[in-house]
C-alpha cells in the first residue's frame, strides 16, 4: 500500500523529524493544548505547524514515545514511524 504523498511543508517537518540532531518533542498542557516543537543549535525552542505535525501523526508517519508527566503538562519524543508499522501499534494520544 503506498502512502499518500505529502506537502512540501509536510515533508520539511518530517525531515525535521528524522534528524537525531535536534529532537522533536510534543507538548500537552494540563488544559489540552498540545505545541509540537523541536530543539536547533543553540538551544532555542522551534515550534513547529500543528496541523502538519496533527496530519504526520494521524496518517502513522510519526510516533510518540514513553509520556514525561508532571504536574502541568506531558510531553513525547515524536520519532519517524518505521516503514511499514501498522496503525495499530501507535499509542493513542488523548488531548
């Protein structure tokens, strides 16, 4: 089954995504506002599109790792999907 093809702003993100040097995490505030964002040289916070990033991961091309609770929000290291994982073997985000 071949994936449907992305945006070129879809796929700037997902690049983004792949690359270990600057780690993308998302974001959930207590109050349900997710922020996806990723880290660059120097230590500055990127945010990046929340509609992309909310289509990337509902079409199984990115996954959410282990959730980091505190008391005001969670966050998730977001990683590519492996080619080929199923759906099914996503968690679930609930926000």
């Amino acid at each position: 089954m071949t994936r449907p093809r992305l945006s070129s702003r879809a796929a700037e993100v997902l690049r983004l995504i792949t690359d270990e040097r600057a780690p993308v995490f998302l974001t959930v505030q207590g109050n349900g506002r997710r922020r996806w964002g990723c880290w660059q040289s120097g230590d500055r916070p990127v945010a990046l599109p929340t509609d992309e990033c909310d289509a990337l991961y509902a079409a199984g091309r990115i996954v959410l790792g282990d959730p980091v609770v505190d008391r005001a929000k969670t966050m998730y290291r977001v990683r590519a999907a492996a080619r080929g994982a199923s759906r099914s073997a996503r968690s679930a985000l609930t926000a």
